[in-house]
C-alpha cells in the first residue's frame, strides 16, 4: 500500500460538534445490518479469495468479524474485550458464517440493552474511552472490514452515510495518518499473546480527493485503496 496522506482532516479540539452521537447503539445496529447483509451474500466457493487484509482469506475476515462481535459483547457486559476465544475458521461449516455473526449480534444488543452501557470506562489495548466511543470505534472496524468483504466477493453494498461519517471520525480519531509503525508496536505489545496480529492492521493512509464519496476517505484512512 501507498504511504501517502489523505486530504481529510481529523477532528481537532476545537471542534464544537461531538464524535459521535451521545448513543451510538443504533448507529452501530445499522452497521451489523450491513455487515450481515454482505456475509449473507458470500458463497461457499468465495471462501478462499483473498481480501484487502494481507493476513485473511475471506473465511480467515469472517472468523474476526465474529471475533469483533465478541468483542462488542464483553464490553456491553462490562468484561475485557481482549478476553475473547478467537474463532477457528476451520471449524465453521460454509453456510455457517451468518449464523455465528448474528447470534453474536443479538447477544450483543441483549448486552448493550442497558443505557449505562455507554458511560461504562472501557480499556482498550490503544485507548480508554467511554463506552459509547467504544461503540464507535468498533462501528469503523466492522464497517471497514465490510468494506473489505464486499471487495473481495464483487458485492456493492449500500453504505448508510451515518454509520460511515461515525466510523470516519472514530478512525480519525484514533490513528494518525502517517508515522503508524511505532504506534503500532506499543500497541501490540500489551495484547494477550494468543491474540496479538502478527503485522500492523493499518498502512499509511492513502490519499484521496476530499470531494471523494465518505466511504472511500474512510478505507483510505485505514491504508486501502478504494
């Protein structure tokens, strides 16, 4: 990937608008809806393609957006996100895939059903940040990683310009556009071992038109080209 900067500008403190919504549990159903709708539309013989992340084939992308639900999950219960018993690909029949992802999901409406959910500290391995940031974060993993599917099996999803505009100021955010190498490396190295990528989940940012649809200054934020 391209080590470039993109036009788009991260939000700065001065920003009198807030990151993101005050409750970010609808913005973040929205973006499993889309999420489920991608893994819906996967086939068995696609499994094996590879995909935007160097790491997965696209069973390999379907076993961690599972495991990102799980993720979701402990936090809504108040449990360590990093806790989670990663998925086994291999041990997860072809037609499986949306099932897995959408029991995961109601579990994890069932565990965000409380409104002290989005005040709740939550720790992560790169920030700490209240839950409904969490939410937020977690809404531009899953929605890049949608972005990765549907590139990888040929779909053209439908992107709801909310949970896109939440994802892109979360990433913002958090990740700087360039000189990411050392961030990520402090990062990994406080994650449980069995769990720890074995490369830096993003590039450099890549750069992009800021008349660029919402969607594309998203993935290239995160280092792919759109």
């Amino acid at each position: 990937m391209t080590n470039a900067t993109t036009n788009a500008s991260p939000p700065s403190d001065l920003d009198p608008a807030p990151l993101e919504p005050a409750d970010t549990r609808p913005v973040f159903a929205k973006a499993v809806m889309t999420a489920a709708a991608a893994i819906g539309a996967v086939t068995p013989d696609q499994l094996g393609l590879p995909t935007p992340c160097d790491d997965f084939a696209v069973r390999q992308l379907l076993g961690h957006m599972a495991d990102v639900m799980a993720r979701v999950v402990l936090i809504g219960q108040g449990g360590d996100p990093m806790a989670i018993d990663p998925v086994d690909p291999a041990a997860v029949a072809d037609d499986g895939w949306l099932d897995l992802f959408l029991g995961r999901a109601h579990e994890g409406r069932d565990a965000w059903a409380e409104d002290a959910s989005l005040a709740r500290t939550v720790v992560l391995p790169w920030a700490t940040m209240p839950g409904a940031a969490a939410l937020a974060a977690y809404t531009n993993e899953l929605t890049v990683h949608t972005w990765d599917l549907a590139a990888a099996t040929g779909q053209q999803p439908v992107w709801d310009d909310e949970v896109v505009a939440v994802a892109l100021a979360a990433i913002q955010r958090g990740l700087p556009a360039g000189n990411r190498q050392a961030l990520f490396e402090s990062v990994i190295a406080t994650m449980p071992e069995a769990i720890r990528p074995t490369s830096a989940p993003y590039a450099e940012a890549i750069e992009v038109s800021a008349e660029a649809p919402m969607i594309d200054q998203l993935v290239a934020w995160t280092g792919r080209r759109p």
